[in-house]
C-alpha cells in the first residue's frame, strides 16, 4: 500500500488543519458513510500522533499515515489524495496496486 498526494491536497491539509512541519495526519477507518472498496465504512483523517504506523508519506515534512489496525481497510489499494475544488477538500481515489 501507498499513500499519494497532490500538492493542493497537501496545501489545503495545512491551511485547514493547521498541521504544519513536525505534524502527523492519520487516515483511519470510520463505521459508516460510503466508500467505493468497503461497504458500510469511510476514511476518517485526524491530526494525531502514530503508534503502529505501518504506511507513510512525508509531505512538506508532514507526514501523513496509516495504522497497522485500519490497513484492511484499504483492500490491497493505494490511497491517492487530491484536493476537490467542488467540495473544498480532500478526495480520495483507492487504485489497486
């Protein structure tokens, strides 16, 4: 697994999150919602720090994760974060790896 943003992404993470460098950014499984490669659950993302990180990216020296404990969540895709103009956020795209 991969995890792939854009810079728009990572830009909008850092002005609507406040993360900044040194900063960790957790996606995670949510129960509920919709989600094109698990029925009933949903990416959730928070600004937390990791614990059993197994994914990481670093972007603009913020890195963004995924714990060990939500990693099937993702199937055997690769996360791909752009940033959505239409929605003012993130969109995520899971593309099988």
């Amino acid at each position: 697994m991969d995890i792939q943003l854009s810079k728009a992404a990572v830009k909008w993470f850092q002005d609507e999150m406040m993360v900044k460098e040194g900063d960790h950014v957790r996606f995670f499984v949510r129960y509920g919602g919709s989600s094109p490669i698990q029925d009933g659950f949903s990416l959730g993302v928070s600004k937390d720090d990791p614990i059993e990180a197994v994914v990481t990216k670093e972007e603009e020296g913020i890195t963004f994760y995924v714990e060990e404990k939500d990693v099937w969540y993702f199937d055997g895709h690769n996360l791909e974060v752009e940033y959505s103009e239409q929605s003012d956020g993130p969109a995520y795209d899971y593309n099988k790896n």
